[in-house]
C-alpha cells in the first residue's frame, strides 16, 4: 500500500506490466496526470483521528512516472523497481492512485505503518505473486502511498488491456496484531480502484 518491503511498482513476470504499493514518508501529487478524481475517509483509532484521502488517476499516454513531494515541493520520478530519479520508467501506460494518510492528535506518538498485502484473486495470464509486508515510519505525521498498474509500450509482448488484479491491504500501527484498516483495490490498466474499505478492530468510521 501502495507505507508500504520494496518500494515502488514491482514488475511482473514481463517487463512490460507494473503494479506498486509504494510509500512515502510525505505528502505527494502525480505530475501531468489527467483527470484526477478523489475521496476521502476519516476514522478515529486509538492513537487519534486518521484522514485518508484517495486521489484517482490516468496517467498521460506514454508518459513518465514523475511525482512532486509537496512538503519540499521537489519533483521526482520512480523506476520500476520503485528507486527515485534512478533508471526511471520513461514511456508508462496505465492508472495509478495515490493514498495519503494524515495523523491528528493532541499526544501523538512516534507512528510506525505497517502493511500486509495479499492478492485475492487475478487473470490467469498472470503470475502468482507471494504476500508482502512492508513498514514505513510517518514523518511529519503524514505518510503516502502510490499503487500503480500499467506497461511500458516498447516491450512487443505488451497485451495489457484486459489484465486485472484484486489485493487485500492490511494496515497496522505500531505494534498491531490486527489492522486498523483493510482496504480491497483492484487494478487495471484503466483506473485503479478502492472498492472496499473496512474499519479494523478499535478503529470507527467519523462521519
């Protein structure tokens, strides 16, 4: 989750198809992406309210994975191994979403996020991807996560356009043995999606 053991889109079992949970300690936006969309969700866990805000995004034909961090305002592009301004994917098709999350209390402690990610179900013609898990301090009590889906046009093997995959994100804090939040994404080359959000043990939706 996308906070969440590597660090940017993962590539699959071809170069051509990337898929990422990848998490910043800061806040960030997707450059030239077009027509973004978003929503937002508040909860109040035991460590104070969490604001989660889920923007949506195709990203530009062909297009760098290029991003700015809004706490410096510096730009910055991933590989597809998830590196920043090293190797960096030049040509990307597809969708991406960025969640970021935002920690508000009175008495905050030192946050560590943690992930779980297991995929639920996905195409056949993909290959079978072991879970993860993945820790990521918050610094400035905000913590980002981009989870991308797409290919690079110059791999010839590229068919992409009806691949799909559905994951099971589990969010812990600190030392957690059960998630403060479950959330279900599904991807695909045309959007990435959060279909379900579900609130953990000890955590409420704030309506």
């Amino acid at each position: 989750m996308a906070t969440l053991p590597e660090s940017g889109p993962f590539l699959w079992n071809r170069r051509s198809f990337l898929c990422s949970l990848a998490s910043f300690g800061m806040g960030m936006r997707m450059l030239k992406a077009e027509k973004p969309s978003d929503a937002t969700y508040r909860f109040l866990t035991a460590v104070g309210e969490v604001r989660m805000r889920v923007q949506h995004f195709t990203a530009p034909a062909a297009g760098r994975l290029m991003f700015q961090d809004d706490l410096t305002a510096r730009p910055f592009c991933l590989s597809a191994d998830g590196e920043q301004n090293r190797d960096c994917v030049e040509r990307f098709v597809g969708s991406m979403a960025i969640a970021r999350y935002e920690f508000r209390s009175h008495h905050m402690p030192p946050l560590i996020l943690r992930e779980r990610v297991v995929t639920i179900d996905q195409d056949d013609r993909m290959s079978p991807r072991p879970p993860y898990e993945r820790e990521l301090a918050v610094g400035r009590d905000v913590v980002s996560d981009i989870q991308v889906f797409g290919y690079t046009p110059d791999d010839p093997e590229a068919r992409p356009e009806s691949l799909w995959r559905l994951l099971r994100q589990d969010l812990y804090l600190n030392a957690q043995t059960t998630g403060f939040l479950i959330l279900h994404w599904k991807h695909t080359l045309k959007f990435v999606s959060l279909v379900d959000v579900i609130p953990g043990e000890g955590t409420e939706f704030i309506h």
